[in-house]
C-alpha cells in the first residue's frame, strides 16, 4: 500500500547512486545560503542588533531566572504555539504547515538517507504522509478561506502576489509529492515536476517567507526582554496616563479617553468589501 511504501526507495532503483541524498544536501544548502542572503540583503540582523545595542543599559537589570522564564515562554508561546496570531483558524493553519512541514522533511530525509533502497519500517512512510497532509490541509485552508485579501478584501484566492510565491512552492511541491507517492513512486514526469517544486521552494528563500522562520524566534525572545526590563523595544509606551502621549493625538476626545476605547469594531470580522 502507498502509505507504508518507501516512494524514494521505489524512484532511487531507476537513478543514479547518491541522487536524492546530493539533492536533499543540495537543498539543504540552498536554505542556509539564502538565509543569510536575506538576512544581509534586509538589513533584518542589521536593524535587530542595532535596536539591541540601543536598549542596552536601558530600563532595569532582568536577572537570570527572569531571561531564562523568558525564554521559555518564547519557545512555547511564539514558537511552538504561534501565539503571535491572534486570529485563531490562521493560527491553527500555521500550526498545521508548520508542524506538517516538520514531519514532513524529517521522514523525507529518514527515508532517503536511511532507507534509500532496502526495506523501510511503515513508520516512517506514514509520518511521510501524515505530514504532508498536514501542510495540504493547513496550506489550502489559508489560501483559500483565511488569507486577509480573500476573507476580508474581496480578492479572488487565484489573484497571485509576489509574497505568496513561499506559501504556493510549499502547496506545490508537496501536492506533486503525494500526487507521485499516490501513482507508485517511479520516475517519470510527476517525479521532475517534483523535483522542480522542491527547488523553487528551497531556492526561492530570498524571495520569500522562509527566512523568517529562522530569525522570528530570536526577535521574538528580544521583544518580550524589552518588554520585561522597560524599555519597549525603544517605542512609546501605549498609555494615556502619560502627558506626552495625549499630546500625541490631535482630536481632543482621544486625549484623556482609555486605551480600549473603539475595540467594538473586533467584535465581527472586516467583511464589508
């Protein structure tokens, strides 16, 4: 059956010796080199360690244990539960991509390295798919019913952008990956249209989402630091209590009105395209 059958196992008997193991490491590659492309490029590492060098010596001393609960709550709440979404089917979404995605290429690579042409324990083909249906149904679900210009601008989900090129190589690549594992796993052509996928998807990291994956955490652990010792990352603190923020809005009314003032309008979704 498909779901406990090695595909890789099945395409390597027909390649050459090594070619999905110097693909995965090519790969592999392609992700740490445009990573730190983008992050030079951006200026991303640039501007977060200049705003560290700025709230250095700023607002209290945090101890030890107060930076190591901090970062444990940025493992838990920013990293592993996405907690920056405040939408909670986006929020569920990513975590199925990213969950998905995970298992994904990690039983991807068990079973190229580990298993490229013997027996595989149904294990890991299983996972092999379980992660891969994770990103499909995460991934189409944003596409299609959760993205900010479909569900709240009116935009037609096909209506394409430069910033969702991550989004649709992912999409892309592991549907032509389930669609090739589904029909036996040989090689013909949905074996290169998968090939091809996989490197627009991990070559394409300068142009897109990927890299923040990497960098989100650290910024992430800083923000909440700033937030603990005072400093607010150098930004004004949202109070109104403080004279120089009520001078900073024009309209009367807002200067001495409280904070949560207007959050009714969270009270239903912006659909009014």
């Amino acid at each position: 059956m498909m779901f406990d059958s090695n595909p890789f196992a099945v395409a390597g008997a027909s390649l050459p010796a090594g070619f999905l193991q110097g693909f995965l490491v090519v790969m592999a590659l392609a992700v740490v080199a445009g990573t730190l492309f983008d992050i030079v490029h951006k200026g991303s590492a640039k501007y977060f360690f200049a705003n560290m060098r700025k709230a250095k010596g700023k607002g209290r001393a945090l101890g030890g244990g107060e930076r190591v609960s901090i970062a444990v709550q940025t493992a838990v709440i920013d990293v592993l539960a996405s907690g920056e979404f405040c939408n909670q089917k986006r929020r569920i979404a990513h975590l199925l991509g990213m969950y998905g995605f995970v298992v994904y290429v990690v039983a991807t690579a068990v079973m190229v390295f580990g298993y490229p042409t013997g027996t595989t324990p149904a294990i890991w083909p299983a996972l092999w798919w379980i992660g891969a249906l994770m990103v499909l149904v995460g991934g189409y679900w944003f596409w299609f019913f959760i993205r900010v210009d479909v569900a709240a601008e009116g935009q037609s989900p096909f209506r394409l952008a430069k910033a969702d090129l991550f989004v649709l190589s992912l999409l892309a690549s592991v549907t032509l990956g389930a669609v090739w594992a589904a029909t036996g796993g040989g090689v013909g052509l949905l074996f290169w249209l998968y090939i091809i996928a996989t490197i627009v998807l991990f070559g394409g990291v300068p142009w897109s989402k990927f890299a923040h994956m990497f960098f989100k955490p650290a910024a992430a652990f800083e923000k909440r630091v700033t937030r603990a010792n005072g400093t607010a990352e150098n930004l004004p603190t949202q109070t109104r209590d403080d004279p120089e923020q009520q001078k900073r809005h024009s309209m009367e009314l807002l200067r001495d009105a409280p904070m949560d003032m207007g959050l009714g309008i969270k009270r239903e979704a912006p659909r009014h395209y």
